[in-house]
C-alpha cells in the first residue's frame, strides 16, 4: 500500500515493512557511468578523453551525423513519478536509465552535425541558432530516453520515473 506524506502507523517488520520513496518533487542525479573518462587510459596517454587500443574502453565516443568523434560526459536528473512501479523496480532503475540514455544518444548525435552538438569554431559560438541547436540536443535526449520510458511502461515494465534534464559536456 501507500501512503502519502504525514503520520503513518503500520504493524512491526516482519509483518510490513515501511520504505521512504523519493517525492516527485526531488531531482536525483545519474552519472552515465558508461560515458566517464577511462582512468587507465588517462594514465596511458596523459589524456582525459583519448582513445583508447582496446575498442571496449571507447564507449564514451558517438559519431555524429557527418563521420565526426565526439565524447560526451552526461548527467541525467530524473524524478519518481510513480511510487509503486518505482518500488517493483528500484533495483533496475539506474542500469536501465543507463542503458536508455546510451541508445537515445546513439540515435540523437547520428541524427546531428558536429556544429549542432558542441561548439567546434569559436566564430560560430556567439551565434544564436547554434546556442539553440545545442540545447536543442539536449531537449531531444529528454525526449527521446522519456519516450522510451512511456513504451516500457506501455509494455508493463514500467520504472516509475521520468527524466527531468540532462546535463552534458561534448567533446571532440
């Protein structure tokens, strides 16, 4: 059962046990833990953001849409809006969102130019229309990992939550 915020009485633990969900209203942070930078190949070559001889360690990079290598680092913040699909799945929550995240920015960055996903000439950062596409990015990343969420829960496998932002720092 549950029940909202205020005074509870329930029986004692072995006959129920009382859990503290999240309110809809906190932001809880995941970093994509796929996408952070390699400390073993950051010792290797001195570089953050290198790539790396063994293909398993170059997850972080996405091409985008004309042939270009960008590196991201992400954060999402998402929030639970649905308690009792939450409490079905908390232990699945987070590698789900992972695995979510990574397949909405596969699709989204191939979709994208590299002017449209970072600021690659300085003479084009000042531009309007491109502070606008890159935010644009990450609007659509929200959109996308939060349509996937509407189709698992569609399909019964909801996760109780919904994605509120996505912070990112694309790199070449």
């Amino acid at each position: 059962r549950t029940s909202g915020p205020g005074l509870l009485i329930a029986l004692p633990r072995p006959l129920e046990r009382i859990v503290v969900v999240p309110s809809a209203a906190r932001q809880m942070s995941l970093k994509i833990a796929r996408f952070a930078t390699d400390p073993d190949a950051a010792q290797m070559t001195g570089e953050a953001n290198s790539l790396s001889r063994d293909p398993r360690r170059n997850a972080g990079f996405l091409l985008t849409g004309d042939s270009n290598l960008v590196h991201l680092d992400a954060q999402l913040f998402y929030q639970v809006d649905d308690p009792v699909a939450y409490m079905v799945a908390t232990a699945h929550v987070q590698p789900a969102l992972q695995r979510l995240f990574i397949a909405s920015a596969i699709a989204t960055i191939g979709r994208r130019d590299l002017d449209s996903t970072l600021v690659a000439r300085p003479e084009m950062a000042a531009r309007a229309s491109e502070a606008a596409s890159r935010e644009r990015l990450r609007a659509d990343l929200v959109a996308a990992v939060n349509h996937r969420l509407a189709a698992l829960t569609t399909a019964g496998a909801g996760l109780g939550v919904h994605v509120s932002r996505v912070d990112l720092v694309p790199q070449i």
